[in-house]
C-alpha cells in the first residue's frame, strides 16, 4: 500500500516546498577550494582523496547562505578538520586511553592553544590553526560561544567513547544526553548565528 493511499490522498507523488526555498552561499565553491588547500596544507588529508573531493566546506557554506565570507571560511575549515578528525577518532578505538588523552589535548589546543602542548601532531596543529582563523573574524564573546560548542562536543565524543567500554548497559538518558553532544549542534548553531550576524544566547 502506498503512503498516499494510507493518507487518503488520490495523487501518487506528493511536492513539498520548503518554507525558506534553498539558496547557495554565493562563495560556496570557492569557499570549498580554500578550505580543502587548507586542509590539504595542514596534512589532514590528500588533494585526490574522498574527503577532498566530497564538498563537505562547500555544503557547510551552503548552509549559511547569508553568512560572512571569512567567518564562513573560518567555520568550513573548522568542519572540515572536524568530520576528519572524527574519522581519525575511530582509528583510537581499541585503546580508550590513548583516544581519552588525545580528546583532552585538543581541548586545551582549542581553549588556550598558546599553552604547549604534550604532543605535536596534525590533528592538534590543525585545530590550532583553526583558532587563529576564528580569531581573525570574530570578537572575543563569538569566540567564547564557539569555545563552549566545540567542547560539548568534545564531552560528548568522550561519553561515547566511555560508554562503548563499560560493562554496564547505558540509560536511554545517557545515549541521547551522548548523541545530542556528540552531534556538535551548539558549534552548528552558534556559528550559523555568529556568521549570520545574529546574537542568540546559550539559553534562546
């Protein structure tokens, strides 16, 4: 039985329009160029590979549409180490401390990343990096806003990473407190906000 039919609906396909129809960031391609050149640069991956050619700093400018060029370059380089880094994340799986260690230095590269760091590598560089773009672009409490997301998120990759080894079956509140976190929906928001010029708190 088809859907319409379930619906009561005589028509076999059904058009759905958007309320905001979509419309492309005006630099998304270019955009997509530089961050992928500065991904490449900071070894985070190949210029032939998958995640090179796969638009993902494209699609996130896409997704702002209305945003400033640099604070939308700034967050796309961002997102690009971040889906790789996430990647990279699975790759620690075997061994919780090692990936516990790496999740708490990247904090600190992304909260203070003058402090030295223990180790240096692409991933810590990277993010580094990615802090000296957002503090080309943005004011000191954007800056603060997009600290704060990047570490919930953190803490929800920590959660994950806790929960996979614990003998113990987690809770319903526990997976979604996780997923919600490990989402990175408060770096989403604030910068989709920040890019756009709106000014949202934590709480709206």
């Amino acid at each position: 039985m088809k859907m319409t039919e379930v619906l009561g609906l005589a028509v076999d396909e059904i058009s759905i329009w958007p309320v905001v129809p979509f419309r492309p960031h005006p630099d998304g391609d270019a955009i997509d160029k530089e961050a992928v050149a500065w991904a490449v640069r900071h070894d985070l991956c190949a210029p032939d590979s998958t995640n090179a050619r796969s638009r993902i700093a494209g699609t996130l400018a896409d997704c702002m549409p209305f945003g400033s060029r640099d604070k939308v370059l700034a967050y796309a380089c961002y997102g690009m180490w971040a889906i790789l880094w996430d990647d990279y994340l699975d790759t620690l799986a075997a061994d919780p401390v090692e990936a516990g260690l790496h999740i708490a230095e990247v904090l600190w590269a992304a909260d203070r990343p003058v402090v030295a760091a223990v180790r240096d590598d692409r991933w810590l560089n990277g993010v580094r990096e990615v802090r000296r773009l957002w503090e080309g672009c943005m004011d000191q409490a954007d800056m603060e806003r997009l600290v704060a997301g990047h570490t919930e998120w953190f803490a929800g990759q920590l959660s994950k990473a806790m929960l996979m080894r614990r003998p113990a079956r987690p809770t319903v509140e526990e997976v979604l407190r996780m997923r919600i976190a490990k989402s990175g929906l408060g770096s989403v928001v604030t910068i989709t906000t920040v890019a756009g010029g709106y000014r949202l708190t934590a709480e709206e």
